[in-house]
C-alpha cells in the first residue's frame, strides 16, 4: 500500500511541477510574483496531496474492509461449499437409498406380480376343485339322505352330526385296532426270528457245550482211570508199608528183648533210650562180640587143654 501511494504523489507532484514548469515558461513574472506563485503551487500541491491521502485512507480502509468482506464471503463461500458437499453426499446417499428402496419396491411389486398370478392360479385350481366338491356332493347326496332315513331309525342320535362321529369314532377306532394288529404280527415276527436265532445261537452254544462236556468226560475217563491206577498202587504201597511197618514193630520187640537179655539199662546216663533201637543194636552188637571173643577164648582153652590131655597120655 505505501509503494503504490508514494507512486501516486510522485505522479501528482510530477504533473504540478510540469504545469508550473509551463506557466513560467508562458508567464514571465517577477520573482515575488513567482515565489507567490510557488507557494500558492505547493500549497495547491499540498492540499491535493493531502485530499488524495485521505481518499487514499478512505480507499485503503474501503479496501481493508473490501478485503474483510471478501475473507468472510470466502470463508461463508468454504462453508457453503462444506455444506453444498455435505448435501451432495446426503442427496447422493438419499439417491442411493431411493434407487435402493425403488428396487425393492419393484422387486415387491413382481414378487406381488407373481403372487397374484400364483393367486389367480389357485383361485382356478379352487374353482376347478369346488366344481368337482359339487359334483361330489351331487354324487353324494343320496348317502346323506340315506343318513337322515338311519337317523329316523335309531334312537340314540339326535342328528346326523353325532351319527357320523360315532361312525367315525368306529373307523378311527378299528384303523387303531389294525395297525395294532399290524404292529403286532410285525413284533411277532420280529420276536420269532429273534427266537429262533437265539434257538440256532443256543443250539450252537448247547453243541459247544456237549463237544466240551465229551471231551471233559473222556478227560474224566482218563483221569479216573489214573486214579484207580494210582490208588490200587497207593493201596500196595500202604500194604506194603503196613507189613514194614509190622516187621520193624517186631523188630523193634525183639531187639527190645535181646537188649532186656543182654542186661541193657532203659533210660538214665547209662542206659538207652526204649525207642532207640539202633542204640539197642549197637548194644546187642557190642554184647556178642564179648560174648565171641569169650566162646573163642574158652574154645581155644579148651583144645589146648584138649591136647596137653593128649600128649600126657
């Protein structure tokens, strides 16, 4: 701003001086006549200078708030420009979403469209069905005017409402009772497959059972023969033992004697003991060597004595 100022008073001053320049060239005046001149041009200059200051001042605060005004149209222009975006994006959303719900409405729409064709379909199909109904019906009156002649006939209903539910009751009563029946031939017939599987699988066990109990017996054979084998030897054995036994008693009673004969001591330091029979033998042994020795000694006395006899004869 202050450039652009000092170039318009130089501008103006520059204008001053070429006309002042001129008039004293057109003019030739005396040098008050001049000086007066000269300060009527400066003061003219001056008061130029300072009108254009002010309408400089004046412009320059048009301006400042020109400028002001400008800044908040752009910042009004940026937010209207926010705004505008922001209500693109919501009517580019709105769009989206109308285009959306007009697809789905249209697809409702067909979906409605073939609905009502599937409608119309079955209102024909019903019509068609309720022609055939009537036919029916037609056939089929005479067993309704056969139900009223029962009716008048039995007692025990008052309109043809219960005749037919009793009839009804009968029906459903005796489908229950066949398909009972039929529940149980079929479970008969399963329990006697059943059965006669379990007859095969206990035959078969029963036959296992007999093949083992033969071979069992023939074991049992076998084994009972052993042991009355071994019992007839186990028999000779205790005999046998039985007679050992009895001969070593008698030995035992014998040895028990020689040993009383032979002077023996039962018990005591000295004596042996009455079931120590080797200690008995040993005594018995020890008794007839003394009593041999004797028998030689007095044997052998005895010839010699003989044959002194003999020499002194």
């Amino acid at each position: 701003m202050s450039a652009e100022l000092e170039d318009c008073i130089r501008t103006v001053f520059e204008e001053h001086l070429s006309e002042s320049v001129r008039v004293q060239r057109e003019d030739v005046c005396s040098g008050v006549t001049r000086l007066l001149d000269k300060r009527r041009q400066i003061k003219h200059v001056d008061d130029v200078l300072r009108r254009q200051r002010r309408e400089f001042e004046v412009k320059r605060e048009s301006l400042r708030q020109r400028k002001e005004e400008l800044k908040k149209k752009e910042e009004n222009l940026k937010d209207s420009l926010l705004k505008f975006d922001k209500f693109l994006k919501e009517n580019d959303a709105k769009r989206a979403r109308g285009v959306k719900k007009a697809e789905s409405e249209r697809a409702v729409l067909r979906e409605r469209g073939r609905e009502l064709e599937r409608l119309h379909t079955h209102i024909a199909a019903l019509l068609v069905k309720k022609e055939k109904l009537r036919e029916r019906v037609e056939r089929f009156r005479v067993y309704c005017e056969f139900l009223h002649a029962v009716l008048k006939t039995a007692t025990e209903f008052e309109d043809v409402g219960q005749l037919v539910a009793r009839f009804e009751t009968l029906t459903s009563t005796r489908e229950q009772l066949l398909r009972r029946q039929s529940e149980v031939e079929r479970q008969r017939e399963s329990d006697s497959v059943e059965l006669r599987r379990y007859v095969s699988e206990q035959n078969s066990i029963l036959l296992q059972h007999n093949n083992t109990l033969s071979q069992l017996q023939s074991e049992l054979d076998n084994v009972l023969t052993r042991t009355l084998a071994q019992e007839s030897s186990w028999n000779h054995i205790q005999a046998a033992a039985l007679r050992e036994t009895h001969l070593l008693s008698q030995i035992k009673v014998v040895t028990l004697n020689l040993y009383h004969m032979t002077g023996g001591i039962l018990g005591g330091d000295e004596g042996v003991n009455t079931d120590d029979t080797v200690g008995q033998l040993d005594r018995i042994r020890l008794f007839i060597e003394d009593r041999t020795e004797i028998l030689s000694y007095l044997r052998s006395d005895r010839s010699s004595r003989s044959s002194k006899l003999s020499d002194g004869e």
